[in-house]
C-alpha cells in the first residue's frame, strides 16, 4: 500500500483485466473471496471486476455489511466506511480487525481496485442500540447492516451503534456521542433510532435526550432525523401489544414522544414503529416470527437477516421519501 500526499490510496490489487486473469494478490482464489487491505479508518470506494456478467454475487464488508446484494453486473462499484471497533462503536463485540476486509460470494473477481473516497463524500450516519448496529456475530442482524446495499458509489453508511444503548448512555459514553459528534460535517445526514433500552427513562428525560442530540447534530451542519424503534413480537390475540409498542416501564409511550419532539423540533421523522407495527400484525403472531429470532434464539427483539433486510427496506423507502439523498446516489 502507498499513501499519496493528498491521502489517496493508489489502486490496490490492479492488474490487466483479461480473461485468464489471476484474483488479486489480496484476495483467496476461492469462493467465498475474502480481500483484505491494510488501510487507515476513513471512507473508500471500491470497484470490483468481473470482467463479463456473473452469477448473482454479494459483497459483505467489515463486521457482516451488506454492501451489494445478488448482483450481476460486470463492474460493482460502492463505498463503505472503515472504522475501528469495525462494529459495534461500544466495542461490544470487540474491535474486530484493522484495515477493509470484503467477502465476495459467488464469482471470483479478476480486480479489485480500492481508493480512498473524497472529502465530498455524501456520508448518512445511524445513531441507535443493537437492533440498528452492525451485529459481529450470526444470525443476529441491525437493519443498519443491511441498509448500505441500497447505495452506489459515493454515499457511506456510518452505522455509530451499539448494543445496549438507550439515549442516556449514548450521550453519557464518550465512545458513542463523544465519538460521533466530531465527526459530522454539512451534508450528513443521521438517522437516531432509540427506545428499546429506555426502560426507565422519564418522559422528561427522553425529550431533552433526543432535543440534545438534535441540537448537536444541526451545531455540526448536518441534517438529523427521528426514527422510531422497530417493534418486538409480543402479541396479544392479532395486535401488537404495549410491550411490542415499545411502551416503557414507566408507562411511557416512547414512539409516540418521538413523533412529538419531530414536530416540535421540526425535524424529520421516519417512523419505523407504524411501518414495522404494519408488516407484523399483516403476518400475524406465527408467520413474523421469520423477521425475528425466535425460532433460532426465542428472541423476539433482534431482527434475522431476513428481517434486518426487510426493515432496511422501510428505511431506505423513507429516507427517499424525505429527499435528503440525491437520486444519483441510490441503488
């Protein structure tokens, strides 16, 4: 690897593209290719060969990132962020592994070419708890994980997440807000999902969290925008019940005070609780339980990859709505 002055990358596993044409020296010859690059946490955009069309492929990146899905195409192309913890940003399932590491399934790709992205890169962060995060370890899966492959080249998902958090120890860990934070600049977009560990948060308490972490985000020039919680699986007869609400102990109705602060605040709102509330009780008790993992883990919070995957959908469908990302940058 070599850094130019500028702090770009030089094109990394090149070589002339031709049919006979070996993998890259940084990527296993077999199927699953695994590449790997010793490269400095920051933004990159990646384009890998096939040369001619393929059996669909996916490329996961880092901790589990769906950055491209069942894809054709001779040429992929996209962007992903590399950061350290590469997962979750409490390091709750560890730091993982230095550099950019890319699974790609299917084909075996005769280049990989990885540069380091512009200073002009569009970057959408996600603020949230373990339904959101980038989840180390199968077959637990945040929607944040599945969202990147709704993007092309030049647009990076920032997944700043954790297990555990709620909107008091987001703000209370200096490796969570502390971290985020600094980071921001105009042009950036961040998706705030909390309430499923504000178990005890006061009414009071979750609107000045959520007011705070706003103010922050719009002091750094950036755009934030509310999303309610994904609901639990806990039904009573056909209908969600409070639990599945994401009503607190307190009696809190943690969705609806976000909904609230959005008008008050005047900010944007995708609301995943009604979409994912929709989606459930369409399915019923037995069906949804796909989405979750209560079959493999009797886990009726945490989201499959099929369920992850679906949420991400709703998500991106929003986002659009709100026209906060170019048309350009979408997949």
């Amino acid at each position: 690897m070599r850094l130019l002055a500028a702090g770009v990358v030089l094109a990394l596993g090149a070589q002339p593209m031709t049919a006979a044409a070996a993998v890259p020296p940084e990527c296993t010859d077999s199927a699953p290719v695994v590449c790997t690059y010793d490269v400095p946490p920051g933004d990159y955009d990646v384009k890998v060969v096939f040369g001619r069309e393929h059996e669909p492929v996916d490329v996961v990146a880092e901790a589990r990132r769906l950055v491209v899905s069942a894809s054709s195409e001779p040429v992929l192309r996209f962007t992903v962020n590399v950061r350290d913890p590469e997962g979750q940003q409490n390091s709750f399932g560890g730091p993982g592994t230095p550099g950019l590491t890319l699974r790609v399934s299917g084909a075996i790709p005769v280049n990989v070419v990885v540069t380091r992205a512009p200073v002009s890169t569009r970057r959408v962060f996600l603020a949230g708890d373990s339904t959101v995060t980038d989840q180390e370890t199968a077959p637990y899966t945040g929607w944040g994980q599945r969202l990147p492959s709704r993007f092309g080249q030049g647009l990076s998902v920032v997944n700043h997440s954790g297990s555990g958090e709620s909107t008091v120890s987001f703000l209370a860990e200096p490796a969570m807000w502390g971290a985020l934070r600094p980071q921001l600049r105009p042009r950036d977009v961040v998706l705030v999902q909390f309430g499923h560990n504000d178990k005890q948060t006061t009414t009071e308490q979750y609107r000045a969290n959520l007011t705070e972490i706003v103010a922050g985000i719009r002091s750094a020039g950036a755009t934030p925008v509310l999303v309610t919680p994904i609901v639990r699986r806990w039904f009573t007869g056909t209908k969600l019940n409070s639990t599945g609400l994401i009503v607190n102990g307190l009696g809190v109705d943690l969705p609806a005070e976000m909904r609230s602060i959005a008008v008050a605040e005047q900010v944007g709102l995708i609301d995943l609780t009604a979409r994912t509330q929709a989606v459930v009780e369409a399915l019923g008790p037995e069906d949804a339980k796909a989405l979750y993992l209560t079959r493999e883990k009797r886990d009726d919070t945490h989201t499959s990859e099929y369920g992850a995957t679906v949420y991400a959908g709703l998500v991106a469908d929003e986002l659009a709505r709100l026209e906060l990302v170019e048309d350009r940058f979408w997949n």
